[in-house]
C-alpha cells in the first residue's frame, strides 16, 4: 500500500458519513479503557462498549476515554448516538489518512493529528492517526494501535503530583498534544542523527550513499507530508473562543505553537540537508569523473605529436633521407621523449594535473 495515499477502495461509492474503516488494521480488536480523576481521587476501568457512558460522566470529575483500534467501526457507531457525535467526523476519523486538523460545534471540539515513531533498527517511519474529542467534563481519545504514546500521561495522573489532576479536560487535551508534539522532536532528532553521519562518506563514491540519501529524504517527506498541518491545527486551537476552553489553558496554548514550530523547523533543515547531501555527493562524482578525463587527456595530448612523427616514417616511400641513417632509430626515440618530457613540464606548468 502506497505511503503517501491510503487505498480509497472500501468507502468507493459510499455516502458521505458511512462509516468504514481505511487503512491497515493495528489491532485485531478493539480496547476501550476509562480513567476518571479530580484532586482527590483517580479510578481505571477497561469497558465493554460506549454504551451508556453519559453515566460515567460527571461534574464532579474528568472522565478519560481512550478506544485503541479502529477495525470494529461499531465502537463509534456506538458513540455516534451516546454522544451525538456527527458521522462526518467520525468517517474522518476513521480515515487513517485524514489531514490533521480541528473542528467544533457547541457541544464539542474535535482534533484529528498523527504520532509518529522512527525505528532506528529498519530506518523507516511509522505514522499513526490520533483522534481527540473533547467535550464538557470528557475526553475522548482514539488511535490505531495501543502503542503507549501516553503513558508519561498516566504515570503523572497516577503520581497525583501533576496539575492535570485538578484542572479541567481542555488542559489534558493540551498535555496530550504536548506530548505528541514533544515526540515530534525526539524522533525527528533521532533521523537527524543518521542524516548527519552520512557527512562523513559524502567524498566516496559508494552508490549505497546516494540510496541512503534519497531513503531519509523520502521519509522526511512523509513526516512533513503528515506533520505541516500540526501547525495550523494548534493555531486554530489558540484561537479558539468555544466555552470548553479554560481561559487559562490558552497561555499553554500558546506555548504549544512555538513547540510545534520548533519540529517543523527543524524537520526543514533536515529536508534541506539531505538535498545538500544530494548535490554535494553529485558535484563529488562529477569531479571525479573530471579528474580522470584530465589524465586521459593529457595521455592523449602526449600521443597526438608521437603518432604523427610515427604515421610519417611510416609512409612507404623509396626515397626518405632519414631511412638509411645509421643513427636514424636512437635519434627518434630522443625526439620523442624530449616531446614527451617538455609536454609534461608545460602541463605541470599551466596546472592541467
């Protein structure tokens, strides 16, 4: 399945809002776990379905869902109707190729973004789809797989020392981004570091390099292809005016965007690099190629006088004058090789080698 472009086959024809899931499946089965805090307490439940789960929510505390798989589409058909959710933003959602952005309505805020992870061992990037609904009193987080993209998050609200306890569901969805855009920069340094040594075998002319360099620029590319649109999502955020955002998470906010800028940034330099890399190991090869058709042109400089002196002893004419001269042979030799010898001083002169 191509990287860029996600297989369209499964919803071709289908009306909008029907819900079918594209892309590779993560997880043979879905798993939904709940976590409800506040200050004072922290509950971890694994549940069954989102079937009544209005009466998990309360204002009293924040309540944490989190689906991880997306193959058993009727897990949001189920939150479709529990939670009014439009079947539009589910059908984005389950689209694992969806562009990141952000949505809202009155009753909710919905954020479509990607995880990434760069697996040093294959040198080959692994992006994943992550979806955030937040609402009144409620998160709803869903992602392809059950990879621990969070679990700094739990240990924090597990420790108690951390303010998402005693904050609202608008500043853990902002800890989650964080989270996520952090990573951004981790990962995006790890690639950076296998870029950067390629510097040190830029002036052979392996041809494994010139593989190398296309490999990471290509996998730059489906991170930024995936990864630009973080930026416009958080802006949008920012500046958000919806209810359901504390006005104090707005200054976190603002943070985040800097954050985010930060990746994209460096994910520029890397991109730019690589294309460096690309005409520096060009320009390398190139010059190469220059050097050795200097000397062969200088061979070549350095025959076209011998040949001629050869070609015109070598006419079969009966009456040459040098022909029948005892020393005749020795004399040209001399001639030759002081040609030879005053060719390679006035090329070594003139800097041709």
């Amino acid at each position: 399945m191509a990287r860029f472009l996600k297989n369209k086959q499964a919803s071709l024809g289908a009306a909008p809002g029907t819900l079918i899931f594209e892309g590779l499946p993560q997880m043979e089965h879905s798993v939904l776990r709940m976590v409800q805090y506040n200050g004072e307490f922290l509950k971890e439940n694994t549940l069954r379905s989102f079937r009544n789960i209005k009466s998990c929510i309360s204002d009293e505390q924040v309540t944490w869902f989190s689906l991880y798989g997306l193959s058993e589409t009727g897990y949001l058909e189920q939150l479709e109707k529990e939670c009014a959710i439009p079947s539009l933003i589910l059908e984005d959602i389950l689209n694992t190729d969806e562009r990141p952005k952000m949505l809202e309505d009155e009753k909710h805020i919905y954020i479509i973004t990607k995880a990434f992870h760069f697996n040093a061992s294959t040198k080959k990037t692994q992006m994943e789809q992550i979806s955030l609904i937040l609402g009144r009193q409620y998160l709803i987080t869903i992602q392809e797989s059950d990879h621990p993209y969070f679990e700094d998050i739990n240990k924090r609200l597990r420790s108690g020392v951390t303010k998402i306890r005693n904050y609202t569901p608008d500043y853990l969805c902002y800890t989650l981004l964080d989270t996520l855009v952090d990573s951004y920069i981790l990962n995006i340094e790890k690639l950076g570091n296998h870029i950067e040594q390629l510097e040190e075998r830029l002036l052979t002319t392996d041809q494994q390099i010139i593989r190398d360099i296309y490999h990471y620029k290509t996998e730059l590319a489906f991170i930024r292809k995936n990864i630009r649109p973080v930026k416009e999502l958080v802006t949008r955020f920012t500046a958000s005016d919806s209810e359901l955002i504390h006005p104090r998470t707005f200054n976190y906010l603002k943070d985040l965007d800097s954050l985010v800028t930060q990746a994209l940034e460096a994910l520029e330099i890397y991109y730019t690099m690589t294309s460096d890399q690309q005409n520096i190991y060009n320009s390398n090869i190139n010059n190469s190629v220059n050097d050795i058709m200097r000397v062969l042109t200088v061979f070549s400089a350095i025959f076209i006088p011998l040949t001629f002196i050869v070609g015109v002893y070598g006419m079969n004419f009966d009456y040459m004058p040098e022909l029948r001269y005892p020393r005749g042979y020795y004399s040209l030799w001399g001639i030759m090789v002081l040609i030879v010898i005053a060719m390679l001083f006035y090329f070594k002169r003139k800097r041709w080698f």
